[in-house]
C-alpha cells in the first residue's frame, strides 16, 4: 500500500512505499497530469476536488496500463488538515488490486456462461416435455418416460461438468446411457470406431439419443432378452469436404421387429430434435433384423481424441 499527500492545488508533498505503483514517479510538486493518462487524470482531479470540497472521504478505482498490461488500484481518499485544523489538502492511500479485478472478470465471464448453458438446457427440457406429452396417453406414462430423459440428460450433464465443460467422451457416454439397459451390462455392446470428445451440446443429445434407443432395446428389442446385442461404430469421413462423425446403432440377435412397433418410441427426439440441435443428419429404420439408428454430427461439435 502507498500513502501520499497533496497540497490544496493538488501538488504532491511527499509519496511512501511507491516502489511499482503508479505513484512511483511522484516528486514533490509534480501533479496527476504527470503521472497518469489525460483521462485518467481529470477524473482522479474531479475526485479529489470533490474531497476538498465537500470535506468528505472518497473511494475509486484507479485503472493505469503500462507496457505489462492494465493494472487496477483501489484509492482512499480523505481531507489532510494542518495543526491548527485547518485543511491543507488531500492525503490517500493507494492498494494494488489488480489480481482481485482479474478473479472478478473471470466470475463474470463464467456466470455468463452458466447462464447461457442454464438457458440452453432448459429449452431442452420444455422440448422434451411437449414431446414426451404429446405421444403420452397417461399421467404416469408421462412421468415414466419423462423422468427417463431427465435422468438421461442429468447423466450426460455430469460428464460434461467432470471435464470441466469440454464436453464427454462418446465411449464414456455410450456406457453411461445404455450399459444400465442390457441385462449382461458391456457384453451386450459393441462399441468400435473412433473415440471423440462431444462439444457440451452434442454429448447431452447424443445422451438423449442413446437413452432412447436404449430404453426402446430394453422393452422390445435385442437388450430384452439374453443374447441379443447391440453394435454401436463410429468413424469419421468427409461430407461435403468436411471432417463429420457418423454413429451408427445396430441390434443384433433381438426379437424379430414387425409392423406392430411402439409408435410412441420417440421418432421425434431421434429423427429432428437431436440431428437439428447439433446440426447433422439421422435416420432411424425398423429392419426385420433390428433397429438401426444413423447420425451424422459437423465437425464443430466434436474433436477427435489424440
């Protein structure tokens, strides 16, 4: 901290333990024209004749940029007077706090961040509540199948969160949403391909995809019975000159499919809420042998794993 006193023309009389702050050019008589920019000057002039003049104290935040950078001092500001008490001028202090700024913006910028992913996700969920409405017949059906997608999304929201933001792994995500559906865990998936870290968006609608097509496995397809599996590849290609990731689902060995599928399963999450959110393509097929899922993902919501 620096302590400083200035006569009543605002002329400094003298400056202590000035080493690296800005008032370490101060030589008796010398003014804050002479030490700081124009702008930051008039106002630390305005500030101090406000002090004298209304013979109260005063506190501002001082910016100084300098060949480092921007650097932030917190400035007290009070009236001096002579031994006779008379007023004689303005004596302050001067307290570096540029690392506290720094932590400041750095709050800020996140809680901007958590407000926009907060907006984000909650656009998901009042999507996946008019969906899930709308092909429900019940109450309970409703709740069932939406408490579901919640958990899906809430499992995918803890990935994302454990790697700090950057998104999840697609093999990490596969085992999180579809594992707790086959009765013989792991070994009734297949997983191969390339591994790739999902952008946030992307791995909390691939999430959502896979807990659909998992949750459709386990009631009528090849995760409700023993035996059957389920192959989940990936690989990367160009589309239009462009890096795109393609996953594919395939059941394997599950109960023949007919024409008699549940056509509440959720199509709509599969076929336009999840390829629109992230940009890509889908197409979901009930082949006699199976279910098999497509979906395409740009190169801007992913990165490959070194």
């Amino acid at each position: 901290m620096s302590v400083f006193a200035q006569d009543l023309d605002l002329r400094y009389l003298w400056a202590y333990n000035t080493e690296r702050s800005w008032l370490s050019g101060v030589t008796p008589g010398c003014c804050d024209d002479d030490l700081l920019e124009s702008s930051a000057a008039q106002r630390a002039r305005e500030i101090k004749a406000a002090v004298l003049e209304g013979r109260q104290p005063a506190r501002f935040e001082l910016p100084v940029s300098g060949a480092d950078g921007t650097r932030w001092y917190d400035v007290r500001l009070n009236v001096d007077h002579d031994a006779d008490g008379s007023v004689s001028g303005v004596i302050g202090t001067s307290l570096e706090i540029t690392g506290q700024k720094k932590r400041e913006e750095t709050l800020k910028t996140l809680l901007r961040e958590l407000s926009h992913r907060s907006k984000n996700l909650l656009a998901i969920i009042q999507s996946l509540a008019s969906q899930t409405a709308r092909h429900s017949v019940t109450v309970p059906e409703f709740l069932v199948r939406f408490r579901g997608r919640i958990q899906s999304l809430s499992s995918s929201q803890d990935i994302v969160t454990d790697a700090d933001w950057r998104g999840a792994d697609l093999f990490g995500l596969v085992t999180t949403q579809v594992e707790r559906y086959a009765p013989d865990g792991m070994a009734q998936i297949s997983v191969s391909g390339v591994d790739v870290y999902l952008s946030p968006t992307a791995a909390l609608h691939v999430g959502l995809a896979l807990h659909e097509l998992a949750v459709n496995a386990a009631s009528y397809g090849s995760l409700s019975m023993h035996g059957g599996r389920v192959e989940i590849r990936s690989q990367v290609v160009l589309k239009n000159g462009e890096p795109t990731l393609l996953l594919d689902w395939q059941e394997i060995a599950g109960p023949r499919v007919t024409g008699d599928h549940d056509t509440r399963f959720g199509t709509s999450t599969l076929e336009r809420i999840v390829p629109n959110s992230v940009g890509g393509e889908a197409i979901l097929r009930y082949s006699p042998e199976g279910v098999s899922y497509s979906l395409s993902i740009p190169q801007t919501q992913f990165e490959i794993i070194e």
